[in-house]
C-alpha cells in the first residue's frame, strides 16, 4: 500500500510538470514575440559576434522575426563601449509601427545590447556622406532643396533634384524617399510629414531662394510641429 502511494505521489507530480510545460508553450505558442525573445535570451551570447559574418547573423536573427510578421527588417550595429544597437524596422510601413512598438515594449534587459524602435535618424556628419546612386544620377542631400507646403497643422513636402525627368522619377522618388528616411528618421518620416513629392531643381535664382537646403529638413520638421503644440 505504501508503494502504491509513493508510485501516486510520481504520477502526481510528473502530471503537473507536464501541465507546467504546456502552460509555457501555450503561452509561447500565442505570442511569437515572447517566443522571439526567449529565443534570442537562448542565444545572445553567440549572437554577439554577429561581425565575424554579419550577413550570416542577420538572416538568422531575421528568420526569427518573420515569424512575428512580414515586412519587418532588423539592423545591427558594431558594439560601442561593449554595447549593440539592435534596431527593429518596419520599412517605413505605418501599419507595422504598433508592432514594432511591442516588440520593443516586450525586449528583456539583456545585458550589453541595446533595442531600439524604428530606424534613427543620421547625424549631420553622417548625413552629409550620404549619396545614392540612382542610375547616372547621384543623389546628393548636400546638392538638393526642399519646400514646405503647409496647410493648418498639416505639412508637405516637395523635394528638388537636379537632373530629374519623367524617365527617372519613379527611381528617384523611391531613393529619396529613402534618404529622407535616414534624414528624418523612420517614425518622423512617415508620421510627421504627410506626403512627399519630387520636382526638377528650377533653373532662376528667385525661384532657388524660395527653396530650403534638405540637410535641414530634420530641424524644420521638428520646429513645425513643435509650433502646434499646445502650450
């Protein structure tokens, strides 16, 4: 009788281990981002030497986010001070910002990396090194203008290039939308500008005056909207 209820007592006890573990993975199962980030806990160690072969690192970490949505891109940066910058993208996609968000939200502290929502925007050094190659044409934001159109709290803005054509606009457009994108930063880029458009660099000088150089893009959008806030 007593080995019977020992041999109970086991049974019990493996029974509710088993429950235990299929509460976790239930869990896991309904949420690929707390599933993402026991991976990455799993992993970070090995993770941190992602230089040795970025292209290999990335595409691992970023099969792993897939599994939380597509469209979501992920870039890594070079350790500072023993520190990693792990930024979740989503390709300038506003549907995909509150996910970027709770991923984010949801990261463990881990020690030596850091997460970070949205692409940041470029500092004015950086910014100025920035060219694309689009074609024959280089896209230069030291060499390109830019002109606010406001209407109430709602802003605009048309980009000026020189050397664009109907030929080349598609192309151009989608470049310098990428390059605002690093100006700008990705979150201000999509929510704090209303729509973008490209024109052809005007050819006289009081046209040109009216015109704003692109590197300070970052700083009128800023003013812009700090102007309507409530004070």
């Amino acid at each position: 009788m007593k080995q019977l209820a020992c041999l109970l007592l086991l049974f019990c006890l493996g029974s509710h281990t088993l429950l235990r573990a299929d509460n976790v993975s239930s869990i896991t199962a309904q949420d690929p981002i707390v599933a993402f980030w026991t991976w990455f806990q799993q992993h970070q160690n090995r993770l941190r030497q992602f230089e040795s072969d970025p292209g290999k690192y990335l595409q691992e970490i970023h099969t792993q986010v897939k599994k939380i949505g597509d469209g979501l891109t992920i870039e890594l940066e070079p350790p500072q001070n023993g520190i990693i910058n792990l930024t979740f993208s989503a390709d300038g996609d506003q549907e995909l910002f509150p996910l970027v968000r709770s991923i984010v939200d949801k990261a463990p502290p881990i020690k030596g990396w850091h997460f970070i929502a949205f692409r940041q925007r470029a500092d004015l050094s950086r910014a100025k090194s920035m060219q694309l190659k689009v074609g024959t044409l280089t896209l230069d934001p030291q060499s390109m203008k830019f002109f606010p159109v406001v209407t109430g709290d709602t802003l605009d803005i048309i980009i000026y290039v020189k050397g664009l054509t109907q030929a080349n606009y598609a192309d151009v457009s989608y470049h310098g939308l990428l390059l605002l994108d690093n100006l700008l930063g990705e979150y201000d880029c999509v929510m704090k500008v209303r729509s973008y458009d490209f024109h052809p660099m005007p050819a006289k000088k009081e046209e040109l005056d009216t015109l704003q150089p692109l590197l300070e893009i970052a700083s009128y959008v800023d003013r812009f909207h700090a102007s309507r806030k409530p004070r």
